[in-house]
DNA sequence: GTTAGTGTAACTATCATTGTTACAATGGAT
DNA sequence: ATCCATTGTAACAATGATAGTTACACTAAC
C-alpha cells in the first residue's frame, strides 16, 4: 500500500508554477515535465483549485499559484489532493465480535493510537512549506524547462 | 488508500492470544473473535509468526505468543504484517522529465520529507506495546470469548 | 468564427486487498 | 498404525483504487 503518486505529483506541479511564473503552465506542459498525460494534470490541477491554491479557468491556458508558496504547506497539498481522510489512515476490521471482550474494545482501543501515529506523520507536512521544496529544486538551477 | 486491515487484525489477535493465554487459540477460534475466514487468520499468523511474534506448529492446536506482550510495539507487529514498506508510505511518480530542472531534482527534494513524516508515524507506533492495547482493552473485563 | 485549452465523463489495465474453496502435510489421540 | 483436527498454502473471485487514455463539450482569446 502506499499513498498515491497524486501527492507527488501535485507538489511537482505547484512548484513548477513558482518556477515558469512567468511563463504560461499549460496542462500539456506540465505533463511534459512530470511526464503523463494532460488528463491527469488537469484532475489534479482541479483539486489543487478547488483548495484554493492554485488558478486555473476554462479557455485559459496556464494555471497559476493563488497564493505565496511560503504559504502553502505540503499538509495543505496533501489535503487537497485527498490521498488520506481524517482519521483514515488505518483500516480498522470493521465487525469484531461483541461478544468478546477483545471484539468489542479493539476498535476503540486502536483508534486514538491510529490517529496519534497519523497526525504525527501529517505534523511533519505541515512543518515543511512548498517554499522549502522550491529552494531545494531550482535555487541553484536557473531555467525551467526548454 | 488506507494502510491494511491486516494491521489492526494482527494487533486483535495477538490481544487475544495474551487474554486467552490459558486456553488453545485456534485459527477457527480466532476468525470467531475477529469475525473472518481461518485463512485470512492463517496468513496473519503465519506473518507474525516468520517476525517472531508468536508461535505455531502445523498440525498442533492453537497459537502462542513468542515473547511478553511488554516487549511487542505496535511497530513490531506493523512491521510483521508488511503493510508498508521502508521508505515506501508515499508513492513518487518515476520518470519525471530529466530534461526539466523541476523534473529532475523533484524526486531527491521530496524523499527526505516523505521520509521523515513516515518515519514521525512509525515512532508514534513505537511507543505503544500490545501491554498498553491489552490494558485498555481487557485490564477491566474478565472473560474472554464464551 | 476559429482555435487552443480546460473540465469531465467513460473506459481500460493493473494492482492490492479480502474472502473463499480446496487440499496436502503435520502430529496428537486412540 | 490409523484417524482426524488443525495448520500451511495455492488458487481463484470480487472489490476498489490508481493511473492512463480517448473523446468531447465548454470557454474565451484572437
């Protein structure tokens, strides 16, 4: 199991955005450089916009940042793009036997370790901003794609 | 996407192993705690088993836990059930454009991130013994299954 | 009006998960 | 030695998510 490659590729979008700011991010474009098909872009450009975090409207090429990537935590991007629910990280065995102690009590001793162990993953998201990634990528590299 | 019931399953029956110590834990016994097919308890065993959690023979009745339940994190039976691999919670698309500065260098920027949120999960898991699951769940019933 | 680009539905292929049947192998009970 | 309950595992089906693809309606810039 794993967390989709949605996550991934969104942050690639969106920093590719801050990098070609002053160029038009066509779907076609950016799947040229995160190397799929345009269709795939654009579903997660939609979610991307519907969080808020970036523009994009209908007949018009290019999509751009709708705010400051210092202000865009990967936790945000990782919401956005709905690769995990609230709470539902784990998979809880949904029909333990009540008539057994451990049947009846598993689930709701499991949770909140569950959740804990979770938030503590989405935490370090939330500590990292798209500003940070930015830098890392392109602070030395000074073209975006030919 | 969701990390494998079969997680939360091994944790049910180790539980049960520990509260059912003094009787014989069969797979047909435990499917009954757990509420699924023997087999799908079989190959949980046979998981924890192969990690050192617990003990079974073919042919010979009921399972046994290897070692005291304060000596089992949570991140000890996780990892027995191989529900995610090292390194590998989040999923980074593979072939991203190398001739694109973003392209190239997205794969190596992120990694390290992704890593450590995982790893901020997985030691949250740590912290927790099937001791502190088993306080919780049955330190206040008496009985096991009837 | 033409045209490039976005939005989205629909379909496919692939994969992991969970449950199921089936059966060989094991070892305790007699 | 035989019986038989149990374990170990292969094989298969059903389900659901993912990622890619084609197709096409809709939008707005020109």
């Amino acid at each position: 199991m794993t967390i989709s490659s949605r996550f991934a590729v969104a942050i690639h979008i969106l920093s590719l955005l801050e990098l070609n700011k002053d160029g038009v991010s066509t779907s076609e474009y950016i799947s040229g450089s995160v190397n799929t098909n345009p269709v795939v872009i654009r579903r997660i450009m939609s979610m991307l916009s519907k969080a808020g975090l970036a523009n994009v409207r209908p007949g018009v090429a290019g999509a751009k940042l709708a705010r400051d990537i210092s202000e865009i935590t990967l936790l945000d991007v990782y919401r956005a793009v709905h690769v995990v629910e609230e709470d539902g990280l784990f998979s809880v065995h949904e029909k333990p036997n009540p008539e057994c102690p451990v049947g009846r009590n598993i689930q709701t001793s499991i949770e909140p370790i569950f959740s804990a162990a979770q938030k503590a993953m989405e935490d370090t998201l939330a500590k990292v901003t798209l500003q940070d990634i930015v830098e890392d990528i392109g602070g030395k590299e000074a073209n975006v794609c030919d």
